[in-house]
C-alpha cells in the first residue's frame, strides 16, 4: 500500500497524487443523472442537448469511472486517451459504419448510447476532456 504525505504526494513517488474516491464519486453522482437528463431532453434544441452536450459530460464519466479504478493514472494522460478513444470511434463509425450499427441501448424510445455518429461530436469530446482535467484535479487528495 502507497503511504500518503499530507500534500497528497505518495511518499517515495514525488509527483503522483492518488485521488480520493468519495470526491470522484460525488462527481460522478452529479454527471451522470446530468447526462441520462440530457439524453431525455426534450425542449429548444433537444438535438443539440442530445447529442453535444451528453458528448462533453460523457467523457467525464469515463475519466471518473477509469480514476476510481486506476487512481494512480495522471488526470492529463487518462484524458487525451480518452479523447483519442472516442475520436477513433467517431472516425470508425463514419468510415465504416456497418461497425457500431447494431450497438446501441434504447430506453423508452430514447437512443442512450450509440446510433449518433458524427464527426461534430469531435470538439465537444475535447470540451469534456479538458472540463474533466479540471473536474479530476479537483478529486486530488491534499
């Protein structure tokens, strides 16, 4: 077990911060009823909210989720993988979409993951990333 200095810091690891899973929890208790509510949205530009904002709050759970599990990854290599991932995604999907066509979860007439991809999406993924470096930094324990 990695001993913990009062900074945060690892003792023996100068530079490697481990983050506190109550604090990635609760940010992710907030992100992802944000983004189911998102998805359900039904108001003034319900496709915009559908498909661009949910972007930029669900690449924020996966860097949450993967934290919880891997603490000691940096916030800002996790998120350029991450954005990378999703970027390779959206470019599979558009050149061969045969792929991702039978992927997807639908909840009450509502697409939830999958069906929507667009080479848009790619700026609000890097949205997320760069919300979520702040947001993971913000879990660090001091």
């Amino acid at each position: 077990m990695v001993q913990k200095e009062q900074s945060g810091q690892s003792v023996g690891h100068p530079g490697i911060y481990v983050k506190g899973h109550t604090a990635l929890l609760k940010f992710l208790l907030i992100c992802l009823p944000l983004w189911l509510s998102f998805k359900f949205y039904y108001g003034p530009y319900k496709e915009f909210v559908h498909i661009h904002l949910a972007c930029i709050i669900y690449l924020i759970i996966w860097g949450l989720i993967i934290q919880m599990i891997l603490p000691q990854v940096q916030e800002r290599l996790l998120l350029i993988v991450l954005f990378l991932f999703f970027c390779v995604l959206e470019l599979l999907a558009w050149q061969v979409p045969s792929l991702f066509e039978n992927i997807s979860l639908v909840v009450r007439d509502h697409q939830i993951i999958g069906g929507n991809f667009s080479l848009n999406k790619i700026p609000y993924y890097g949205v997320g990333a760069f919300i979520g470096f702040f947001i993971l930094r913000a879990c660090r324990i001091r």
